[in-house]
C-alpha cells in the first residue's frame, strides 16, 4: 500500500453486534430485579474465555472516575451508551487499544478491532477468531431467517460494521460529500463523521461503512466497502491535484499559515486545532513539508498528536480536570513542540 491510498485511508474497524440466547437483551437486563447478578456472570464468562486468548484489562463501566470514561470515549474504545448503562456494563481492552470488547451496551456484546492504515480483511480475520472464542462459551441468539438477533432492526443478518477512516480534505472544501453521500446511499452505504453516527467531521475525517446488515453475508459487505473505499480513495487524490494545479500559491500559503499558527499559537481551541491541522496535513500529503519518503511516518506522528491533545487526553495527563482555558494553553504548548522536533521540511 503506498502512502498516497493510506493518506486518504487512514484506518480500519471491523465492529460486531452479539447477544445471548438465554439472557434478556441489555436493556431489559436493566429492568431484571437481578440485572446485577446476571450482569457480573456475563461479564465472567467472557474475561475467562478471552484472556486465554491474550490479555485484557477489564474496566467495570459503573466504577469509573468521569474522567477516565470520558478518556475511553474519546479513544472510541468504549460508547456513551455503554457509559449510560453503567450500573450492568464493562469493556474489555487490549493494552494497545486494538480490540475493544463492550460488554452490556446496546447489545450484551460489541466486539471491535481497529487497525492503522487499510486492511479490512485483516481486521476482520482479527476480530472473527474473538467472535469465535465468545461464541464456545456462551450461544447466540442467533434465527435462521434473519441471522444474529440484535437490539436494534438496523443490526440483525450479520451484525456486522465495516468502516474506513477516510481524510478527505480536497472532497470536501470542494464541495463534493453531498455527491458521494449520495451514491453511497444508493449502495447501502453511509458516511459519518470521525466519532461515528451523530457526530459531524471535523479535520476533513469522515467514516465510511456498510448501512445494511441483513440479506448480505460478510464477505458482500467487507466487497461493497471495499469498492467504494477505492472509488473514493481516487476521486480524493485526483481532487487534491487539481487543487493543487488550480489554486497554486494560494494553496501553500494556507498550508504554511497553518503550520505558522500552530508552531507559534499561545492558545488553541480544539475546533480551530484540527482545522488547521487539515491543512497541515494536506500539505504533507502534497509534498509542500515533507518528503514522500518521511510522509508516512509524519501522518501518523501528527494522529497520535491529535489524539494525545483532545481534551479527556489532556486532563488525562495531568490527572485531574484541566478548564477549557488551560487545556488550549496547554494544547498549544505541546503543539509547537511536537511540531519543532518533527521532521516537517519548512
């Protein structure tokens, strides 16, 4: 894969919806008077099964600090409704953060594994050898008309998500989303912003994914993905050059007055951060501050600095709650570091 498709794909997830077959669903659980109980044994059986696997840390949702949930939630390692059903929900977390197992969300399972870069298939593999070891210890509720029985109708068949982080600056300032929106549509597919659905894009991130799960079997969906992730992954490139060609000057000068402001910024707030990080980024991928050679590596650097600077991180860090104001001084602070030792050619 080289680095102009992974500039534009910028990660993988592969997401299951699971239940029980002889336990009330979560939210009925709720109203269990022995919701508890029932909770603590499905929460049992499926941290012994897994950590035979490899090891988990498993985090019991109803003794989080607020913080510490919010951190989660941040990372995408954990939901708000997961947080919402607190008093029956855990999650079990690899220590690098790649798989990430709800327990008691919406559904008694949502099994997730992310990965950097574009590889579905890889991740689902991944994720499908936990799913398997889940399922000899307890069955799930599973009809032969529509497949794995889940909470919600939109999840029954295969319960499965396949989604694509995409950086997709140039489609979007052109004003190109509504048409690939869509044509995504038409194909059963859907576009949401970086933190999944609600959530609006932020930093030119939008996340791609399967829309329907009943009627198709796993391998159609991970295909219908696929296809559409390299349309887009085309149309994107194609668009950044004639951005490029058109814009000219003009366009470096926006890349160099982002870098400007965040090497040299005393306060940033998270929502002019990431805007110009999208043009800092954008840059990279252009050649106007990096080396093709480098430009991998300096992508990624610049997410996990992203990530590190978004506000549950920072208080995080300092292990308590930071207000607004000293999480922008501080976010600048760190950013004109970051940006001062990385090898960003200026």
């Amino acid at each position: 894969m080289n680095i102009s498709y992974e500039s534009v794909a910028v990660s993988s997830r592969i997401r299951l919806a699971r239940n029980f077959k002889d336990y009330p669903f979560p939210d009925k659980l709720l109203e269990s008077p022995h919701a508890r109980e029932q909770a603590v044994e499905i929460v049992r059986l499926i941290t012994e099964e897994l950590q035979t696997l490899e090891k988990f840390d498993l985090y019991d949702v109803g003794t989080l600090t607020e913080d510490r949930a919010a951190y989660l939630v941040e990372r995408n390692l954990i939901s708000r409704d997961l947080v919402r059903h607190s008093a029956i929900s855990a999650a079990l977390i690899t220590p690098d953060e790649s798989i990430s197992v709800m327990i008691n969300e919406e559904d008694h399972i949502r099994e997730q594994y992310f990965m950097r870069g574009y590889d579905l298939n890889k991740a689902y593999e991944r994720i499908t050898g936990i799913d398997d070891v889940i399922a000899e210890c307890v069955p799930f509720a599973f009809d032969a008309e529509f497949g794995y029985l889940t909470a919600c109708p939109t999840n029954l068949g295969t319960g499965m998500r396949a989604s694509v982080m995409m950086f997709l600056p140039a489609v979007s300032r052109r004003g190109l989303m509504k048409q690939i929106v869509s044509e995504l549509s038409r194909l059963g597919l859907t576009v949401r912003g970086a933190s999944g659905e609600g959530s609006g894009a932020e930093g030119a991130l939008f996340q791609i994914s399967n829309e329907v799960t009943l009627g198709l079997s796993e391998t159609e969906i991970l295909t219908a993905v696929d296809n559409a992730v390299k349309i887009i992954v085309q149309f994107e490139l194609r668009e950044r050059e004639r951005m490029k060609a058109e814009e000219g000057l003009a366009l470096r000068d926006k890349v160099m007055r982002a870098y400007g402001i965040l090497s040299n910024c005393c306060i940033i707030g998270m929502k002019e951060f990431m805007e110009r990080f999208a043009d800092l980024k954008l840059g990279v991928t252009l050649g106007y501050l990096s080396s093709e050679k480098q430009a991998e590596e300096l992508l990624f650097a610049i997410d996990d600095h992203i990530t590190a600077m978004r506000p549950a991180n920072i208080n995080r860090l300092h292990s308590r709650m930071l207000s607004e104001a000293e999480q922008n001084a501080y976010r600048a602070e760190q950013t004109g570091k970051f940006l001062r030792r990385t090898e960003i050619i200026v």
